[in-house]
C-alpha cells in the first residue's frame, strides 16, 4: 500500500473581515504518497501559492488540518513549526533567492546550518552539487553565476536536508525554455532516483509532460 506522505483536510483560508473578506481556499483536501510528483494548477489568483504555502508551514489555514508525514502541522506554535518545515519541507521558488554574498557550496549548506546539523553539510551539500551538474561552480558566489545555474543550486539547497517533500513555486517561471526544460528533467530524475516528493505550483501545465498527478484550482477550490 502507497504511503501517504500528505494529507491535506478541508482547508479554508480567509482574509479580511466584512465585505473586504476573501476567501482564498475553500474546503480543499487531497493525499499525495511518498515518491509522487505533483502539479498544482490553476488561474491566476485561484488559490495555488495559498495552499502551496499553507503546505510549507509558511502560513496558517483559517481551519482545517495538514499532516506531513503523519504529523498534524496545524497544531504547531512557531518554534515547533519553524523547526519541523526545516526538517521535513524542502523549497524551490520561482527566482532561485540564493544568498549573492556566499558561494554555491555556502548557500547549499544553509538550510542544515539553521537547522544545527553542521556536522556532513558540506559533503551532502557537495554530493548534491554533482548530482545537479553544478560540482564546477562550488566557489563561485551567486552573482556570478546564469539564471538556470542558480535554479539548479537552489534544487541542491531544497534537497540539503533529505526532507519529506519539495516544495516548488513556478520553478521555472524566471528561465527560457531550453533551460526551462532542463530544470523540469532536473527535478523529476530527482523525484524517481531519490524517492523524493514533488509539489509543483506552475501555469504551465504542459512544460512539465507527464507526472503522476495533476490537482487543479479555481477560485480557491478543487475542481
């Protein structure tokens, strides 16, 4: 039997009060099992980068539960979440918002740095740099390097930490279409050699060929 590595259950998320109120989700839930890759689709504005952050433990559900790995993350004060999404939650954004002051190698090592586990970050940080073709540009700090050799250290970082699922918000969305393209391969080579999870937020449906689901948006519901 599959094992569920999300589950996401009846999520509402509102903001605003009164006639300003917006209700941005809207009584979502679905599972997704561990080794899947995922596409969230949808409208600008349907409701994507919401949810996709109610996942990452960034923000909070006005009611409903999320649980990773079997945990409920709902129930979390800050400093549970804050140490629970550097455990299990990878993140890949849309620019690769890699630090320009520290090398490739330095901003890899990062996110196990914040989470106290120093010891072996610079070899796992490494391992993945030459999984990500990136093994050449270790010392080179990020400002000088192109948009889609950024993307890739930032796969590398969003990996670092061995999580439970990667997070990833229009991943492609700064590059042009060959590296585009090379990103996608990327990340799904990943998902199937590691037995990583993939959450992909993108407009692109069709950049990203065949994946193993697709949940769609609209108006902040599933549809």
């Amino acid at each position: 039997m599959p094992e569920k590595v999300l589950e996401v259950c009846n999520l509402y998320k509102t903001y605003g009060e009164g006639d300003a109120k917006v209700h941005a989700l809207q009584d979502v839930s679905f599972s997704i099992n561990k080794g899947e890759f995922v596409l969230i689709v949808g409208p600008s504005g349907s409701g994507k980068s919401t949810l996709l952050n109610m996942i990452g433990l960034l923000d909070k559900p006005t009611s409903g539960k999320i649980f990773v790995d079997g945990v409920e993350t709902t129930r979390f004060n800050e400093s549970k979440t804050s140490e629970f999404r550097n455990k299990k939650v990878g993140f890949i954004f849309q620019f690769s918002n890699l630090l320009a002051d520290l090398t490739v190698l330095e901003n890899v090592m990062l996110p196990r740095q914040v989470g106290g586990k120093s010891k072996g970050a610079s070899e796992e940080a490494m391992k993945l740099l030459r999984t990500v073709g990136m093994e050449k540009f270790v010392h080179k700090r990020t400002n000088k390097i192109s948009g889609g050799q950024a993307q890739r250290a930032a796969i590398a970082r969003g990996l670092v930490n061995q999580p439970s699922i990667v997070l990833a918000d229009e991943p492609t969305g700064n590059l042009d279409s060959v590296t585009a393209d090379t990103i996608v391969q990327l990340m799904k080579s990943m998902c199937k050699k590691i037995g990583l999870t993939f959450i992909v937020v993108t407009h692109d449906r069709h950049q990203f060929g065949d994946v193993d689901r697709t949940i769609t948006v609209r108006d902040g519901s599933r549809s």
